[in-house]
C-alpha cells in the first residue's frame, strides 16, 4: 500500500508520523513545496522506526509528484492555517489556488487514489477537489468530524471523569461554528449520555466543542495538528484495511437529510472502496434546523468559490 501526504507541515507530517508508527502503509510519500522540507521531515520520522519499531518507509519530495505515483490514497494537507482572529473562511482564496493545483498534479499520477481533503476552509475545500477530480463523490473527502467528535468526546471525558475511549458520539455538518453536535446520539459505554450528566453542563460542553478550533488557535497563534493529523490517519486506516468503520466525514450529500449539492459532515461507512456507505439518522425537527443553519452557511462559501471558478 502507498499513502502521500501532501503539505509536510504541521498537520502533514503527524499524518505520515502516525501512518509509519502504525504501519498502515509500507510506503508514505510526504510531499511539500518549500525545498527540503518534507525530505527533512521524512528522514525524521524514518529515523524514528529503530525507536518505536516500525519499517513502513517514509520518503520527502519537494514538488516532485513522479514520486507520489501509484498512491492508494492521498491526503491533501497543504495550505496556510489561520492566525488568531481568523475564521476558516478567511483562508478560501489562498487555499483553492493550492487544493486545486495540488489536486490535479496528484490526479495525474494517481489516477485511483482515494483523496481525503483537510485544508480549511474543510467543507469548500472538498468540493474545490471533488470538481478538479473529476472522480466519483465517494473517493473524495473531507476530514473534520473525526477530529470534532474527539474533542468533544474528549471534553465530555475530562466532566465525567471517564475514559475517552468509552465515549461514542455522532456530530454532523460543516466544520465551523455552526457544526451540530447531537447528544441524543451520545453513549458513555452504551449509557445515553444525557443520563450521566445535566443539561446545562452538557450544552456548555457542545459550545466548547463548537469552538474548539478557534480554541487552540487562541492559545497558540496557528491552529492544532495533533489530533488532526491523527483523525486523517485515522479515515487512511479505514480505507487501507477496509476496516468499514463508522465516522462523520465531509461529502457531497445529493437528496440524504433533504440536501443537495452541498458538502457537510455526516455519519458514513469507510472502507476500500473509499465512503461506501452515507448513513441516515432520523433527526428530530431542533436538529434538522441547526442541520440547515450549517448547510446555508457551506453554501455560501461555496458560491464564493463558484465566484471564483467563473
Ligand atoms: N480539517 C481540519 O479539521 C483541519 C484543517 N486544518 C488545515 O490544514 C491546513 C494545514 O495546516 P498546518 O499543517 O497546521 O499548516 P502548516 O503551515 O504547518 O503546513 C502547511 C504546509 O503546506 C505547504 N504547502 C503550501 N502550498 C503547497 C503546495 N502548493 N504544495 C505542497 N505543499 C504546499 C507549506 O509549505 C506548509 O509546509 C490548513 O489549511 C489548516 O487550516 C488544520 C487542522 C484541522
Ligand atoms: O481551527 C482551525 O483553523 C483548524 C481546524 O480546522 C481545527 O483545528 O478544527
């Protein structure tokens, strides 16, 4: 199996960290476009394998994408991240440029690859890809749902004082403010969560989770890539292993929960054959509601891409 991470930066490089340690490919090309870099970053984590003992190989390329070819999968982090102060949004212009043109040089030599999107803004970067793909819309993604249900599965952990391992929770829509936690869906070691602990420290907690980006971008001045780059490793595991497990992953919904045409977050299954599967929950009148609040929200970043397309 060969996996390439594009953008050997912060959220890239745990990536392919994480894809060696793990083993879930023998062959991680890291790509990036600043000389030197990801061969810096490759030869680092290779020469780790003696520590932690792995053999999957980690090779760096500057640009270089006759090196990428052949790839199973391919995850596209490249892209500026934001500074306090920013929203998502705010990246659109930059980042198109680059998930468009990263997109195409990836396509063309790897014209099976199943690609996973995670340069923000998430959702409007998806559909940037999917349209230069040209592919089908199950092998074209995007990661934000694992990372958003960690946290907030996380937060929910550190409250009640339980393993974050025990916590299961489904959360669905875009990957900004207006995404939708859904509590109704959430079980501590099959307890319903609601039933663990009060309604208001629970409704504190799916603001937190709302935010949680914009959290750690606060505290240090670029946004996270730890857990982000583990949940896209994470969704590469599913793929690679056709492990078919379920996760909230971006992709272009067309008629599941009443939407068309729009990128949003929502509980599929994930195996070799990229999302084989969208799921569909049936949600209660409150949460259809917030679900449309997100899809107006994707929608109008996406016609600012339309913009820029036309
Ligand atoms: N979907 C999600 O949940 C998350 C998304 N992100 C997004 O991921 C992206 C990357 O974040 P970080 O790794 O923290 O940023 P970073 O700045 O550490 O790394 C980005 C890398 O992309 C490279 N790059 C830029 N243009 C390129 C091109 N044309 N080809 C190849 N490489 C190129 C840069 O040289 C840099 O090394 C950002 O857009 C950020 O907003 C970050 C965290 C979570
Ligand atoms: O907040 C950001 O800009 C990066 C990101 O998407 C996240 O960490 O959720």
């Amino acid at each position: 199996m060969k996996v390439t991470v594009v953008g050997a930066g912060n959220v890239g490089a745990t990536c392919a960290d994480v894809l060696a340690y793990r083993e879930v490919a023998n062959e991680i090309v890291l790509v990036d476009i600043k000389e030197g870099f990801a061969e810096g970053k490759a030869l680092d984590i290779w020469q780790k394998a003696p520590i932690n003992l792995y053999d999957s190989r980690t090779i760096g390329v500057t640009n270089d994408y006759e090196k990428t070819a052949g790839s199973d999968v391919v995850v596209i982090t490249s892209g500026l991240p934001r500074k306090p102060g920013m929203s998502r949004d705010d990246l659109i212009e930059t980042n198109a440029k680059i998930v468009k043109s990263v997109t195409e040089n990836v396509i063309k030599h790897s014209p099976d690859a199943i690609i996973i999107i995670v340069s923000n803004p998430l959702d409007v970067m998806t559909y940037a890809a999917h349209l230069k793909s040209g592919k089908s819309r199950n092998k074209v993604m995007g990661m934000a749902g694992i990372l958003d249900t960690a946290r907030y599965r996380a937060f929910l952990a550190e409250a009640l004082n339980v393993s974050p391992k025990d916590i299961q929770a489904v959360l669905m829509g875009g990957h900004g403010d207006t995404m939708v936690p859904l509590p109704r869906y959430t079980t501590v070691g099959g307890i319903p969560v609601t039933e663990l602990i009060d309604e208001e420290s629970l409704s504190k907690i799916v603001d937190r989770t709302k935010v949680g980006g914009g959290e750690l971008v606060k505290l240090m001045g670029t946004s996270a890539w730890y857990a982000p780059g583990s949940a896209a490793a994470q969704m590469v595991e599913a793929i690679v292993k056709d492990q078919k497990r379920v996760f909230p992953v971006c992709i272009k919904l067309e008629g599941e929960y009443g939407i068309d045409d729009c990128y949003l977050g929502v509980p599929v299954i994930l195996g070799k054959n990229g999302v084989e599967k969208v799921i569909e929950l049936q949600l209660t009148e409150d949460e259809k509601a917030l679900l449309e609040t997100s899809r107006g929200h994707v929608k109008a970043v996406m016609e600012v891409l339309d913009k820029m397309n036309a």
